[in-house]
C-alpha cells in the first residue's frame, strides 16, 4: 500500500470508529456526517481502487446504512448494504471476505427488522447465525457481529410475541458480551430487552424494575440510550394504566429522540404518547399524535408500524364517536376500521387485528347494526398469552354491550364479572399501590356498564347495586398490608429528596431564590417514583365484602355508599335489616358545592383572620354545607335515622367533611374507600402499643397541645424540636397504638405517595410511613389537609392517610382542607379528652367537630 492510501486507512478508519460509536449511541445525525467523511475520504484516495481500502469502505458503509434507516431514509440505506454486498466479493484475505460478508448480510437483518419487514430480517439473519458461531470458536470474526445478531433476534423474537425465544436470544448475546467484554451498550440494551419481555408477558413490576435498572445504568454509561428506556417504560406504564405517568416519561424522551434524528423511536414514542391521551380521556390530542406518527413511518417505509400508527387514530376516532351519545355513528368509520384489521390481517398483527374488529364491532352495535356486530365478534382470534390487558377488557365489554343491545343482561352481567375477575389477576400481580391503582382503569367501562343496567331495571336492585360497587372500587385496599424494605438505592434517593426538600424550605425562609432547587427537587421525585413502582408489595388479596356480613357487622349503624354513573348520585343505604337506593340528582352539582365548601373552610384556616371576616367567610361555608346536606343527606335521613353512620364517597365527594354538614353535626361518621375496606380496618385488631405525640416545626405556640396531651397519655413517647427527625418518627410509629403528628403537610395531588409532613430534618413522604412492619392502629394528623386523595378510576383514591389505611392502619384522623394551628390545637384537646373517657375515635372526633364545624374540618377514616 503506498503512503498516501496508508494515511487515507488511518483517517477514514479514525471517523470510522467514531461513526459507529455515533451510532451505537443513538447520534444518527451525527454518525451519518462522520460516515459521509469516512467515505469522502477513501474515494480522495490517491489509489482508491487499492484492495486495502475496500474492507473499510465496506465497514464505513454497513455503518452508514444502520444511521440512514434510523433517520428514515430506508431505500438509501438498504442501497449501501447492496454496494457494500458487492465490494465484499472483490476482497482477496478469504477470512476478511467471510467476517465482512457476515457483517453486511447481519446488518441487513437487522435493518429489515427495524423497517417492520420481521420475518425476512429474521431469516436473514437464521442464514447467517450457524457460520458466525463456528467461526467464532475458530477465533475467526468479531465477536460483537454474532452478540448483536442475538441482541437482533430477540427484536424479532419481540415483535413476534415469542417471549421464550426472546428471552434464550437475550441470555446469549448478554454471555457473548461477557465472555469477550465487549462495549456496554450491547449488553445494555439486551438486558433492556428481557424487561420487554416482562411488559409482554404482564409481569409490570419486573418490566418496570429491569428498565429503571436500564435507565440508570444509561444513566452512568449511555445516556443516549435513555430515551429508548424511557419509552419502553412508558408501554409498561400504560399497560399498568398510569397514564399520566407515562406521558410525563414520553414528554421526557420525545424532545431528545427528535433531537437524535431516531426517527423509528421518535415515532413509535408519539404512538405512546397517543395511547396515554387516550387513556387520558382525551381522543383529539391522540388522533394528533396518531396521525403524525403514521406520517413517520409510512415516509420510512415500515408498513407494520404505519398500520399500528393507523389503529391509534382509528381507536381515537371510534371513542370520540362512542362519547358524543348524541351522534350517529358513521359507517365510513366502521368500514375504515374493517378494511384496516385486514390489512392488519396480511401484516400478521394479530393482537392489533384483533382491537382493530373489537372497534369496528362497538360501533355497529351503537348503530344498531346487531348482526354485523355479531360477525366481527365471532372473527376477533382469541386472546393470547401475550394480549394486552385493555384488549381483553375491550373483547368483554364488547360482548357485553351486544348481549344489552339484544335483550340478554344476563349474558352481559355474566361478561363483566367475568371481565373484573380477569383483570383482577392482572391486579395481582401487580405489587405496589400504584400500579394497582391504576390498573382499575383498563375496567372502568365495564363496571359502569353493569352499573348502568342495575339502575335501568324497572325495579333497581340496591342489593346489586351494592355488590358491582364493591366490585369495582378501591380494589387496593383489599390486599393485606405486607410491608417492604426500600432497596438501598431507593432509600439513598429518597434520602437525597428529603435534603433537597429542607433546603427549599430553609432557602424560602431566608428570601432565597429556589426555582433551582424545586428543579432538582421535582427531578428527584421523578426517581424515586420510577424507583418505587417496582419496589412496592402488597399482601393478598382479601375477598370483596359480602352484603349479609357488611350488614352483621355494621350492628346498630348504618353504610352509606355512593356512586355516580351517567351524571347522576346515587347512594345505597345498607343497615342491619334493610338495603334501600336512594337518587340523588345530578352529581355536577354536587361535585359544586362540594369545591365551594372546601374553598370557604381553606379560607376560613388562617388564624389571624379579622371577625368581619371569619363571619362572611363562615356564612359563605354553611350555604355550601347546606346544599350538600340537602341533595345528598337529609334524602337518606328516613333509611338512616339516628344511626352512625359509614360513608363511602366517591370522586370529588372525598373532599367533604362530613361533619360540617348540618345533618351530621355530632354524629359519629367514618369515611371509607369501600365497604370491603371498612370491613377489613373494623375486623383487623392490632395488638396495642406505645403513644407517640410528636411536632413538627414551624407551628405556633397556639398549637402545642402538649400539655394537654401529656395530662391523657402521661407514659408518651414525646418527639419536637430537633428531636422529631424522620428516623425518631418512623422508629416510633412502628408498633405503636396511637401517634398524634402535629406538624404542617402538604398533599400531593400528582403523585399521592409523595404527600408530606415536615418534621425536623425534611418531609416524612407517605409511601415511608406505608411500609412500617407494624403500623400503629390509629394515626392523628392534626394539622393541614392530608385527608385529601388523588382519586384515580374506579375511585382508587390514594393520599396520605389513604396510604396509611392502605398500609394496615385501623384508623386516620385527618383534615380534607387547610386547618389553623389555633383551631387544630384546640380540636385536638376535645378529641383526645373524648378518647380519654373511652368514646369510640369517630364519637370523639363528631364530639369535637361540632363545637365549631368550619374551622375543624376533620374527619375520621378506616374504621370508627
């Protein structure tokens, strides 16, 4: 080789190299660039025909075409591939010739993979696997060819719902990058790939545990690599039914992913994206996202992906159709949806084919086409092992709808139990509260449809109504509490929050700037969150409460629960001898009133508010309080009576203080997220402990009700000042039988698990509290408005004191708004002296309450 051709190797070689670390590293742009350099270079070369160059260009090629079918240009990079087939011929080093024919032919697998063409990628690369493992292990070749075609295969593998082959192909790439220590990334993305496969199969809290693992390791050693990972948690997260979660992760990734130039990611991200409005409740903002990435594909060629992309904005179109009741269904529409599922069909995208004459079937049965309907139902394939959770719902709520829409509400009753069953062994498997939580979403439609037809009959059935209720709520307070120790990296984040959280405080309170800090605070939320998704556990699950032993153990009281299907309130009133419906009208009205209610009393809190003031603001809270009592109690007064009673809200009802209302002024209520979990907190008898009264700081004097506290409960555990740290708290709160918090708090509404109270060294989160061994039985917070909840689908409602109940405490005492540590001090004493003279905690509280009704909004849950 003369020296001019020498020193062109060296150069196109060096750009080379850092091209396909480009590459690798998700820079396609960038990768592309120092590829078009490479090759510049080698046809300057001064003999560029020389036989040494060609095994570069070769090389130089492969790479180039890997970086133009991620940005899109497909047919231009399979073109390189083709040259690059044609160069390989022409090298004379039989080895060389061999080990780059492989490469190219790998990389042509490979590519047709990524463009949607699965089966002729995956040949190619079965044609080529055997020969690379024996040359291999005649140490001819390089190692990374035949690790990536494994990582490859299990792409392929994936896309085919083959979890086991998948799963083979990732342990053996994993052990070739080990045996050969290779660069990280193969093995980063292959491990990246086993929690995919744990999204297939409905394993979530594995899925979630193995791409946050991913994440960090990106974190460290690719941080190009993260946006993949986030989007792939992103499909776990929607399959989990955490949709904002999801679009929070997709918000995160898309911005980056176009910045990248990945253009096959970036629009399998806006499908995502398009799957998390929808669950979301918003189907424009998804057709938007749905129609932009069917753009994207159709422009790369991926007709699969194009044709997924498709049914997003069809299944968008069909729910907008479905949601306006007052429209007639188009039949263009269903025949898009028909004519899209064969094209599915020939694409063999069964599952997607499947969803595609699930849509097409609801929307001629809302036309009333009942025997088409019937058809497209008879030809949906059955579910498979892999079949997502929300496609089994919609398969069910399908049959259902026609068995209605045909005058069969047996059948349809039968499809619904049948369908919560099913997704509660989906929920059983899902570990933590969150993920539990939001699983009751991918079964909201089918409990509202059995709801629907209980009030329908001409004669409704309370005690049906009674059970579907129970069926379909709060189904995560039904599991036993079984409490897990953080993983360390969790605890070292959470740690790391809790520093970052008192610093904001301290800077607030010097007149600092804290915008940065909020950043780095909302930042690490974020983690700990991702973190905490698979690292919760949950027991098992308790069966849903019966009426007759609902009705034995409520004795003399009485449970009150309520519902709101289609606009309206309903309440259900079960006592020990009868079960009665009661219509309460419309449920905008009440969710009304309920919001004025709790801004007056938010308004009424400070302490410091002139006497004008207070009796405006006062005035104000008992209209509010008054309408309430009238449209949703004083109906219920005749079933009732003079009983305590259990209320089970629903939605915004969660946000009433039930004894600011005029009929309920010194009675003793309980508020519980179901009947099934009030039964089990009225059941559960924890043995007794210490009492723990503790302080936070930043109270005022008015609020140290310490010494009268002390006079009730001489022998206390006593935490304030420097002494209430985190670590005291929680080190005293395991075991005990009764802790009085005193300290300021904050509900979260975005992330429940993350509502706090300050102690001394930082906030107390309530996931922390939720994870003791031994929960204390009952636990007052006697200050701020910690008894609200996030309440997702289903009424899954999670909050602090949520958390708690959830956790295995009997009983929260907690306010739903704003409190002043006057009247919080104040209402305490009066509360605690009822408890002293051995009143019941729910008597003792309704006690307190009503000695000044707007100004102590709080309330007793879990049991009385």
């Amino acid at each position: 080789m003369s020296a001019g051709n020498a020193r062109t190797l060296r150069r196109a070689g060096a750009l080379w190299r850092r091209a396909r670390v480009a590459v690798y590293a998700y820079e396609f742009a960038r990768a592309r660039s120092l590829s078009e350099q490479a090759l510049d270079a080698l046809d300057n070369a001064p003999e560029p025909t020389d036989q040494d160059l060609i095994p570069m260009r070769v090389r130089v090629l492969v790479t180039a075409a890997y970086a133009d079918t991620e940005v899109g240009e497909v047919e231009r990079g399979l073109g390189r591939l083709d040259t690059a087939g044609g160069l390989v011929a022409a090298i004379a080093d039989p080895a060389s010739r061999s080990e780059l024919e492989l490469l190219s032919r790998e990389q042509r697998g490979f590519r047709l993979i990524r463009v949607g063409r699965t089966e002729e990628g995956l040949r190619t690369l079965d044609e080529i696997a055997d020969k690379l493992e024996r040359e291999l292990a005649t140490g001819v070749g390089e190692p990374s060819v035949l690790a990536i075609l494994h990582l490859n295969r299990s792409l392929a593998y994936i896309g085919q719902a083959h979890t086991a082959a998948a799963v083979a192909e990732v342990n053996r790439c994993i052990e070739l990058t080990e045996q050969y220590e290779m660069d990280p990334t193969i093995a980063i993305k292959a491990r990246h790939n086993l929690g995919y496969v744990a999204y297939m199969s409905g394993d979530m809290p594995t899925a979630l545990r193995l791409f946050e693992e991913s994440a960090r390791t990106c974190t460290e050693q690719a941080p190009t690599l993260l946006p993949v990972v986030r989007l792939d948690q992103a499909r776990a997260l929607l399959a989990a039914g955490l949709a904002e979660e999801a679009a929070r992760s997709l918000d995160e990734a898309l911005p980056v992913l176009r910045k990248q130039r990945g253009g096959q990611d970036a629009a399998e991200a806006e499908v995502a994206r398009a799957a998390a409005a929808l669950l979301d409740g918003d189907a424009a903002f998804a057709h938007r996202r749905a129609t932009s990435a069917h753009t994207s594909f159709t422009k790369r060629g991926n007709r699969r992906w194009a044709a997924i992309a498709r049914l997003a904005a069809v299944r968008a179109q069909a729910q907008s159709a479905l949601d306006d009741r007052g429209r007639t269904v188009r039949r263009t529409l269903v025949d898009t949806a028909v004519r899209l599922a064969d094209d599915l069909r020939e694409l063999m995208l069964e599952d997607e084919r499947a969803l595609a004459l699930l849509l097409a079937a609801r929307l001629q049965i809302r036309r009333r086409d009942l025997g088409s309907a019937r058809e497209l139902l008879d030809a949906v394939p059955p579910p498979r092992s892999t079949t997502p959770i929300d496609h089994r719902m919609l398969l069910r709520l399908c049959r259902a709808e026609l068995a209605i829409a045909a005058g069969s509400p047996r059948r349809a009753f039968a499809q619904a139990r049948s369908g919560l069953t099913e997704l509660g062994r989906v929920r059983d498997k899902m570990g933590g509260m969150e993920l539990v939580c939001g699983t009751a979403v991918h079964g909201q439609e089918l409990g509202e449809l059995a709801v629907r037809q209980v009030l329908r009959r001409p004669r409704p059935d309370a005690r049906g109504l009674f059970g579907w209720l129970e069926r379909t709520r709060a189904q995560v307070y039904r599991y036993e509490p079984l409490p897990v120790s953080l993983p360390r990296e969790v605890a070292a984040k959470a740690a790391e929050l809790r520093n970052v959280r008192r610093a904001v405080q301290s800077a607030r309170v010097a007149g600092q700037p804290v915008a940065q800090l909020e950043k780095q605070t909302a930042a690490l939320e974020r983690e700990v969150s991702r973190q905490g998704w698979s690292a919760g556990a949950l027991g098992s699950p308790r069966p849903v409460a019966a009426l007759g032993e609902v009705a034995e153990a409520l004795g003399q009281r009485a449970l009150v629960s309520f519902a709101k299907p289609d606009g309206a309130v309903v309440a259900v009133v079960v006592t020990a001898n009868s079960t009665r419906m009661v219509r309460l009208g419309d449920s905008a009205t009440a969710a009304e009133w309920a919001a004025r209610l709790h801004a007056d009393l938010d308004a009424l809190a400070p302490d410091t508010l002139p006497p004008p003031v207070v009796e405006v603001v006062k005035a104000s809270a008992a209209r509010s309080a008054g309408a309430l009592d009238a449209q949703l109690i004083r109906p219920l007064l005749d079933a009732v009576g003079d009983r305590d009673l259990v209320v089970v809200p629903t939605g915004p009802l969660y946000a009433v203080p039930w004894g600011s209302l005029p009929s309920l002024r010194g009675r003793s209520v309980v508020v519980a997220p179901s009947a099934t979990a009030w039964l089990s907190a009225e059941r559960a008898d924890p043995p007794g402990g210490s009492t723990l009264l503790a302080r936070g700081p930043g109270l005022t004097g008015l609020v140290a009700e310490e010494e009268h506290l002390l006079a009730v409960y001489p022998g206390a555990v006593t935490l304030d000042g420097g002494r209430a740290t985190v670590a005291e708290v929680l080190a005293a709160l395991d075991g005990a039988d009764l802790a009085h918090l005193a300290a300021h708090g904050e509900h979260e509404p975005t992330n429940a698990l993350f509502s706090r109270l300050e102690l001394a060294d930082g906030p107390l989160f309530a996931y922390e509290v939720a994870r003791l061994p031994q929960p204390p039985r009952q636990v007052v917070l006697a200050a701020c408005e910690l008894a609200l909840n996030y309440v997702r689908p289903g009424d899954e409602a999670l909050g602090y004191a949520g958390a708690l109940l959830a956790g295995g405490v009997r009983t929260v005492v907690a306010a739903t708004s704003r409190v002043g540590d006057e009247a919080a001090a104040t209402a305490m004493a009066d509360y605690h002296r009822g408890l002293a003279e051995g009143v019941t905690p729910a008597r003792a509280l309704a006690a307190s309450v009503a000695r000044d009704p707007y100004r102590r909004p709080f309330i007793c849950l879990g049991a009385g």
